[in-house]
C-alpha cells in the first residue's frame, strides 16, 4: 500500500506561524518618500527639464478605503505619428515601492488614457510623469487621503 506524504511537516507549518505577524508588519516598515520619487525618476530621464500640464489626473481627494482607489491619468495628444504619447509613469510617495505602473503607447493607441484601481497604504501623492514622442516631458501630482490603509495598515 502507497504511504501518504505530507505536503508539509510540522516543523515547516509552526515556523510559517512563527513569521506570518512579520508579514503584517513588513508593509509598514519600508515606505516610499518623495525624494525616492524623485529619484525614481531622475533614474529614468537624469535631470532632463520636466514641464507641467497636459496631463489630467482624476483621483479621489478622500479615499475611504485604501485597497481600492481610483486612478485615471489622460494626457492630451493628438497621438499621430510625429506626436504622441510615448509613456505615462505612476507613482505614489507612500506605498512600499515609489513606481506603480507604466503604460506605453502608440500612435495606434489612438487615446493616451488610462483607469485602474491601486492599494494605497496611507495619505500620499500619486504623481504621474508622460513621455512624449518628441523627448518632453510633462508631470502632474495628486494627494489622496486614505482613512483606511489598502497595504496592509
């Protein structure tokens, strides 16, 4: 007759119980600053001029509930082949890590617009950076106050 393994010993389980508060905790412990926003960015384009406007930024200014806020990032572009919007880069001060997402894009994209739903951990700016085509750069940002923590607070 066949003998039956466990998936995981004893010793393997009591020791996940052992760590699994750490998990609780480490979401706490580590959170992204402005300036590590910024470095995040002069990592992408070194200190190349970023200017302002095009970009429209629909968040809420309370979140009452940190797992599921709303973005949506659109930059104006009439996204043709000799302009359009390369790239769009969201960031947010407080999370764990600064970079959120980026979305690239094409002339056949047609719209450069984005939504989707992120965690924030607690009362932060959301900042978003747009690549055009022609190498500019444009920046807008964002607070959003969370009363409720989405990254595990």
């Amino acid at each position: 007759m066949a003998q039956i393994k466990p998936v995981a010993s004893r010793r393997q389980i009591l020791t996940g119980l052992a760590t699994a508060p750490l998990l609780l905790v480490i979401p706490n412990l580590a959170q992204a600053t402005a300036a590590a926003v910024e470095a995040e960015i002069k990592k992408l384009y070194g200190d190349k001029a970023i200017g302002s406007g095009k970009i429209k930024l629909d968040v809420p200014q309370i979140a009452e509930n940190g797992l599921v806020v709303p973005v949506t990032v659109e930059v104006e572009s009439p996204m043709t082949d000799a302009d359009y919007v390369k790239a769009i880069h969201v960031f947010a001060d407080g999370n764990p890590l600064p970079g959120v997402v980026t979305y690239r894009f094409t002339p056949a994209s047609g719209k450069a617009a984005v939504s989707f739903r992120m965690r924030l951990a607690a009362t932060q700016n959301i900042v978003c950076v747009a690549e055009m085509s022609n190498g500019s750069l444009h920046t807008t940002k964002s607070e959003v106050k969370v009363t409720i923590g989405g990254c595990g607070g």
